[in-house]
C-alpha cells in the first residue's frame, strides 16, 4: 500500500516535471524568435506569419533567421543530450561528456584540415568531415583505455584529455600554415548558433532520427549493461554490439552538431545529469527527457547569450562551458572515485 | 658471508650513487651548453664561434651584435628561464601530489594564469608589469581554489584532477569568449601568449623571472632535501622529523609563483612540466634531489624544441605546439603504463 502510493507520488512529481519542462521549452522558442538585439513583439510575428508570409521585408528577414536559428538549436541540444546519455551508458562513467572525451577537438582538427587543405563549405560536408574526426578520437580514447586493464573515470577522462591535447596542437599547426583558414575556424570555433541555416538543418534532421532511432534500439540493451556485462549477457544481450551501436549513434550525433555548430561542451553532461536527478537512471526513461532538457539548455543558454550584451552576443559554447564547468567540479566532488 | 651488509658497502654504495648522479647531472649541464650555443650561433645566418664570443665579451662585430644581443640572445634566456621553471615545477608537483599525472597544466594553474594575462592584454591594456602581477594572483587563486574544491587535507588526486580539469574548461571558456569578442589589433599578442612562444622577447622583460628563478630555486632545492623523505610516504617523512604541512605549503607556493612568472612571460609552454619531471626521475633515478636536474632538463627542453619550430620545417612554429605534439603522446604512453599496473 505505502509502496504504491509512493510510486503515485513520484509518477506525479515525473509528469508535473515532463510538463513543466515542455513548458519552459515553448517559453525559450518564443523568447528566441522575440528576443535578439532588435525586439519584435509576439503581436508583429503573429501577423507577419499568419498574413504576410510572402512578404519581402527586413523585419520578415530577421523572423526566418530567428526561427532558422531557434530550430537548429533545439536540435543540437536534443542531439547533445542523447549523445550525452549514449556515451555515459556505455562507458558507465557518469563523467563523460564528448567534450571531455576528446570528441569535440577530433572533429575540430578534421574540420580545421577540410577547410584548410580541401575548401570545404557546405553543411553535408562539414558533417562527413567531423564525423570522420569523432570516430578517430573516439576510438583513439578507447583504444588507450582498453589497452590498460581497469576502466576508471580518471584514465578515460585523463585519456580524453591527452588525445584532445594532442589534436588541439595539430589545429595550432594548420592554422598557422594556412593563415587564411584562420577566420573561418575561429568563429566556428568557439560554438555558436549564428552559422544556422536550412540547409544545415536539413542535413541534420535526417541523421539525428537515424540516430535516435538506434539509440532507442539500445536503450533496453543499455539498461541490461548498466546491471554489468555478465549479467547482461545471461539476459541475453549481446554487450559488444549494444555499446558499438550505441557509442556509433553518439558520435553520430555529437559530431553533427559539432560540425554544423562548431564544438559545444558540457550539454550532454549537464542534460543527462539533470534529467537522472528526477527521474532515476532507467535508459529508456533518460533518453527521450535528456532530448528534451538539452534542448531547453542550449536555447535558453543561446537566447542568454544574445540578451547579455548589446553590441556582441556570447556564443552558446562560452556559456554552456561557464555553466558546465562548475557541475562538472560538483560532480567531481559528490562522486566516490576510485583514487588512481 | 657473501652478501653481509656492512656499513662500509653501504658508504660505498651511496658514494657510487652520488659519483653517478654528479656525471649525470654534469653530462645534462653539457647538453644545456651545447644546445645554448646552437641557439646563439645558428639562425638565418650562421655566425663562428668567435664572432659570438666577442659580441658577448662587449665588442661590436657589424651585423652580428644586434641579432645575438637583441634576437638570440633574450629569446635564448627566456627559453632557459621559463624551462627551468616548468621543469622544477613539474617535479615538485608531481612529488607532493605523488602522482606522475598531476602537473600544472592539467591541473588547470596554467590556464588559470594565461586567463589573466589574456583579460589584461585584451580588457585592461595593461603593462607587463601588472601582467605578471595578475598572472601570479591568478596561479595561487586557482591553486587555494583547487585545494579548497577537492575538500580534502591530504592531496589525493583523483578527485583533484577532476576539478583541476573541470577549473580548466572554465577558463578556456573565458579564454575564447574574449579572444573572439576582443579588439583584432591585440589578438597576435593574446594568441602568443596561449601557445606558448617566445618571439618577440625583448631583455627587459625578464629581469623580474630571472630575480625569482635565483630567490626561489634556493628555496626549493633547500625544501627539495626534504622531497625524498616524502616521497617514502607522510607518515614515514613525519616521523623522521619533517614539518610535512609546512614543507608542502612553501613548496607549491614557490613553484606556483614561478610557473605563473614563467606563463606572464612566454605563455603557458605546454608538457614541459608533465615532461621534466618523470623524465629527470628517469634519468637521475628516484633517489635524491632532482629539483635541478629537473630545472636544467626543463631548460633543455623548451631550448631544444625551439630550435626545431624555429628552424627544422619550412613554417616557424611556436615552441609550444613542438612540446605539445612531443608532451601528449607521452601522456597517452604513461596513462597505458599506468593503468597496466594497475595500481597507478
């Protein structure tokens, strides 16, 4: 009796957060087509919508853009926060975000030699190119840890540390011999939505359902894994396979995010933890909230950043990082790891 | 009896041990001087042995005294000075936090202070002065803010390491927010000073490393004594007298304060200190006082990686990029070896 008014409680407490949470994100929508350094008010975009939708005008011109804009990033943010899930899952390490595993900077030296040495412009593109980047760093950072015999949070994390080192150097070297791909790397560079545009998200649609549609294939498989590998093996799992999968779907969709956005740190980390808060830890459950909660982070943090100063926004990376940094530092301090 | 210890054979076991440090130490010194003298007399041209000479001994020689008096010759101290401070850091770090991972890079003190020297560069247009100043307050505000995040008396690293990374991303995040909002015409000086370069030093910008390098490495070779008994563990080093607390303080104190000194005026030099340290482990053994050897392999180092951004590709790169492309494998290497140990 007292165990199930207590799960009708809980069930409650979830669905009033799930509400709240659809409700904050519509607000951050609305916020991000409203708010920018021009104001437009909701009565204007509704008429323009609704009656003028054929009209050339710059205030028309600046509705498509914000509205472009505020679509790529929910979804990048939906893509971080199941990227986030994917890769925690599987290296059951509750730190790592594919930021900190080196992910980010692989694609960004990918991404800094496409632009460098192969002139490389289109979205479709900048996204086989980032993709292929996350891949190798990806597999650089497991390889390392698979070739010693424990895996620890710190060895993976400090693993992710070097490869993206180590890439961050090989990034200094192309830019300074190729001066001119300097410009275009550095705005790219530091994470922002501003480089939106359809094509963009029409590239990126299609991948992150493909990718979500795998991650969700996973999710049960993952569940089973989290119990360890032996158990999930006599629950008839096969764990190489689900961690492949679901470790391919992440790169996936960090990668693309990455090469559309230029590197933006900490969502996962912070969408993924913040969803288990409330929910618990079930995969099923986490994925399609962290989706969610991820993309209310970075539109938030993006409308943020275009509110906070008038002259020049701060890019969503900047503050995802500022915001993300500390948790990580609080993550690290609850967490009992293992000393190395 | 064959292997009776007697009091002699350990004499003369220590006096072996010793003879064989000194050679070593001597054959880095060696090194050093050889690869100084590359960096004064080779460049774009290439001068004699006695034209460099008697530029040094005060002559004027036509052509040569202004490129090894204005050129070569600070940007060669500045490499010496700053490899001699990463290098004694490194080692210390690694000592006091008995961990060969944790040095000031990857505990996040260099970003901490190049976060500084960036926000004076690009915010305040301040002198070099002042930039040192904040890059100094920056380094022990990161290190009191480490200390006090990791929550714990004794220095145990995981969780340290953790939070040194997280502190990292935090000011790499104010780092970039700055380098892309700030006036174009300062960015060549602010991304000098996040690689790790040492163009464009001039002499009188090393007077005040140089003033600490020979206040403080005393201060830490005296302290650095005390270094092998703690490396036999606290408790161990307590009972053979040490003050273990007080030792720990003045140490990081002082090797902070050169690390940030040493990033005011290069910039953060990347893997140096996380390369010193083992390394002159390595070489000199685990016994003994390394914080010299330390500095002069450190020395050696930033020296010799110059030399090949400067001269051995058609593009010149700054020194850190070389030590960085050199530090990150290493890192990778000592992470397998470490957790094949399995005890780290």
């Amino acid at each position: 009796m007292k165990i199930s008014s207590y799960l009708k409680t809980r069930w409650q407490l979830q669905s009033g957060v799930v509400f709240l949470l659809v409700i904050l994100l519509l607000l951050a929508c609305l916020a991000s087509v409203f708010w920018g350094v021009k104001d437009i008010s909701g009565h204007k975009i509704l008429t323009l919508l609704l009656f003028h939708h054929n009209e050339q005008s710059l205030l028309s011109s600046i509705v498509d853009k914000r509205i472009v804009r505020m679509a790529f990033g929910l979804l990048c943010g939906a893509a971080l926060g199941v990227a986030g899930v994917l890769m925690q899952s599987v290296t059951r390490n509750p730190l790592a975000d594919p930021s900190i595993l080196g992910i980010n900077t692989g694609a960004s030296f990918f991404v800094v030699c496409g632009i460098a040495f192969f002139k490389i412009s289109t979205a479709g593109q900048y996204v086989i190119v980032a993709f292929i980047g996350a891949l190798v760093a990806a597999g650089l950072v497991f390889g390392i840890v698979a070739l010693g015999k424990r895996l620890d949070a710190l060895t993976l994390l400090l693993a992710g540390t070097g490869v993206s080192m180590m890439f961050s150097s090989l990034v200094t070297i192309v830019i300074l011999v190729k001066q001119e791909a300097m410009d275009q790397f550095r705005f790219w560079q530091v994470g922002s939505l501003g480089s939106a545009s359809v094509m963009g998200i029409k590239v990126f649609v299609p991948l992150f359902l493909l990718s979500l549609i795998l991650a969700v294939a996973c999710a049960p498989g993952l569940d089973a894994l989290m119990l360890g590998s032996e158990v999930a093996q006599s629950l008839g799992v096969n764990a190489v396979l689900i961690s492949l999968t679901a470790c391919l779907a992440g790169i996936a969709l960090c990668a693309t995010a990455t090469a559309l956005a230029g590197p933006i740190a900490f969502i996962g980390l912070l969408a993924t933890h913040f969803t288990r808060l409330i929910f618990g830890s079930e995969v099923k459950k986490v994925l399609p909230l962290s989706a969610l909660v991820g993309a209310l982070f970075l539109t938030s943090a993006d409308v943020i950043g275009r509110l906070v100063s008038d002259t020049a926004e701060i890019s969503v990376g900047i503050i995802t990082a500022l915001v993300g940094a500390p948790v990580l530092i609080f993550l690290a301090r609850r967490m009992k790891v293992r000393a190395l | 009896m064959k292997n009776e210890i007697t009091i002699e054979k350990i004499f003369a076991a220590r006096h072996r041990r010793q003879t064989s440090r000194r050679v070593k130490l001597g054959f880095l010194l060696v090194i050093l001087l050889i690869l100084s003298s590359c960096a004064l007399l080779y460049g774009q041209t290439i001068y004699s042995v006695s034209e460099v000479w008697q530029v040094l001994g005060g002559k004027f020689v036509a052509g040569a005294s202004f490129t090894i008096l204005e050129l070569r010759l600070p940007r060669l101290l500045a490499a010496l000075l700053a490899g001699m401070s990463f290098g004694i850091a490194g080692l210390v770090f690694q000592t006091l936090l008995r961990n060969p991972l944790a040095n000031p890079d990857i505990l996040g003190i260099s970003s901490g202070s190049s976060c500084a020297v960036v926000i004076c560069i690009l915010v305040f247009h301040t002198s070099q002065t002042v930039r040192i100043i904040a890059a100094v307050g920056a380094g022990i505000g990161t290190v009191l803010l480490l200390f006090g995040l990791s929550n714990q008396r004794s220095l145990a690293t995981t969780r340290l390491v953790i939070i040194g990374l997280g502190l990292q991303a935090f000011y790499n995040a104010v780092i970039s927010y700055f380098t892309v909002n700030g006036d174009q015409r300062d960015l060549p000086e602010a991304l000098r000073c996040l690689n790790g370069s040492l163009d464009g030093i001039s002499l009188n910008q090393l007077p005040l490393l140089d003033g600490a390098l020979l206040l403080l490495v005393p201060v830490i070779f005296y302290f650095g004594q005390r270094i092998q008994l703690l490396n036999l563990g606290e408790e161990v080093a307590r009972s053979l007298g040490v003050n273990v607390g007080q030792t720990k303080i003045i140490l990081l104190a002082t090797t902070v304060i050169l690390t940030a000194l040493a990033t005011a005026v290069t910039g953060p030099i990347a893997f140096v200190s996380f390369l010193a340290g083992p390394l002159t482990n390595k070489i000199m053994g685990q016994t003994g006082n390394n914080a010299l050897a330390a500095g002069i392999f450190g020395a050696c180092l930033v020296i010799a990686a110059d030399l090949v951004g400067q001269y051995a590709f058609v593009y010149r790169f700054p020194v850190g990029v070389i030590t960085g492309l050199i530090g990150a494998p290493y890192l990778i290497l000592q992470l397998i070896h470490l957790s094949k140990r399995g005890a780290g």
